[in-house]
C-alpha cells in the first residue's frame, strides 16, 4: 500500500513470522512491547516513539492499529513504555509515572483507565539522567543510568546506575541494590532481565551499550560496559573490532527471556 510500511515479527531462532498491521511512514525509530508472547492468544502490541503524545495498540490478529493520546502537553510525552503483570506503564518526560489498563467493549480492546501513580522530583542531577523501565524477577523496575567524566570536555567516562523497585503498597520507588541473582542487559532502546546461565555473565550485573548516537562513521568497535550491583565496580569490554564499519544500531540477542 502507498506510504505505509509492513511490519513483521520474525523469530531468528524458530523462523516463524507473525504479520502487524501495515503504519504509515513516520520519521524516528518505532518501538514496539508486547503483553505476552506473540504467538499466544490476546498478545497485545504497542507501538510507541519516545517524544511522542500518543500511542498505538492492536491485537495479533488485527487489520488496523488504534490510537490513543495521553495528553497535549510536552510534560507528558513519553519517555519510556512496559507491560507489568497485565498493564502497561508509561514515564514520561515530566517523570511522571502512569498506568494504563486495557478492556473490551463490543469484543474491541480498547484503553479502560488512565492513572498517574507517581511524579518523581526533576532537580539538576534527575534532568541528566537517563531513565528506563525494566522487569526483573516479577517486579516492577525503574533504572537510572548516567555518565561521569574523568575531566571536563574530556570524552573518557564511567556510566553510572542506580535501580529502584516499584513497591505497590506504598505506591512509591525503592531503591535496591541487587538484581536477584539475575543480570539486566539494555542498550537506548531495550532491556531484559536473564538468568546468568551463559558463560561469562555475572549476577546482579548490569550489561549495556551506548546510544546509538555514540556511533560515528570513524568508529570500527564495539564498546559495553559490565556494572556489578555487588561492588560497584564497572568494567569495560572492547572486543575486536567487526569487518566492517558499525552503519546501523546493535543491541543484544538473547536465546532466552525467562
């Protein structure tokens, strides 16, 4: 169809390929959370920009996309998106964090309630901060990532982080200091939470990449760093470099999500 773009998911590891519905060119990258596995029944899809007022979401199974927009005001535009237990959670770029809960009118999915649970601080230091949602061991998580410099305008760095739990009782972020046993990989755009079951991965560790735009065309190596929740020590791996110059985003690949 003119001026729309088709979209499929495709399992690298099983080659089953699941159709969405076809959206209409839009400059920036679209991100895309599901409520479960796509191949079970009722999986929800969203499809959100970071910066944007509004979403869509649509069942495994629909034509079409439906829309709905949070509110006309920068404050609110989103940051970052989860599913947790059932919902979908928002935080926006005014901190504030929503909950989103999804019903059914006429069998049509449709968004049922909208409830802003929290509105964290934004002084100096929470405004430099990168902030995502996570889950991990069947909680809610908040990370917050950010970069010390060894000396002003100097490009060497250390990222930092600090990682709250959302605690549901008291409706406030707790922070924590492990993870679990388990190891929280994410780059800009994209976090999960595995067992350390794979060689060389470290519990209560933290694995990530820069952003995307960290990336140039002199630059031929891939740079992540390791961050231990134990002791606090980071660790960066610089492995060799790949055949060719880095023309597009990475981010991880991992045989498990359990």
């Amino acid at each position: 169809m003119p001026g729309f773009t088709e979209i499929m998911l495709y399992s690298i590891f099983t080659g089953d390929r699941i159709m969405l519905p076809a959206v209409k060119q839009a400059e920036g990258d679209l991100r895309f959370i599901f409520s479960s596995s796509p191949a079970s029944p009722g999986c929800l899809v969203v499809m959100f920009q970071c910066g944007s007022f509004s979403f869509h979401f649509c069942c495994i199974g629909d034509i079409e996309w439906k829309c709905h927009c949070l509110c006309l005001s920068r404050l609110h535009s989103i940051d970052d998106m989860i599913f947790f237990d059932g919902k979908l959670y928002v935080l926006t770029f005014g901190r504030e964090f929503i909950s989103i809960r999804f019903g059914y009118c006429l069998e049509q999915i449709l968004v049922e309630k909208v409830e802003v649970l929290a509105k964290m601080s934004t002084d100096e230091h929470s405004l430099q901060s990168r902030l995502c949602l996570a889950q991990s061991c069947s909680e809610l998580l908040l990370v917050r990532k950010w970069r010390t410099y060894h000396f002003p305008f100097d490009h060497k760095y250390i990222d930092r982080f600090s990682i709250y739990r959302w605690d549901f009782s008291a409706g406030a972020w707790t922070q924590v200091s492990s993870l679990g046993g388990r190891a929280l990989f994410f780059t800009d755009k994209f976090m999960a939470s595995v067992p350390p079951t794979c060689f060389g991965i470290q519990a209560n560790c933290i694995y990530c990449y820069p952003p995307r735009n960290c990336y140039h065309s002199q630059m031929k190596t891939i740079i992540w760093s390791e961050g231990s929740m134990e002791d606090g020590t980071f660790r960066t791996v610089c492995p060799e470099p790949p055949s060719k110059e880095l023309t597009s985003a990475i981010t991880w690949i991992l045989p498990s999500m359990s």
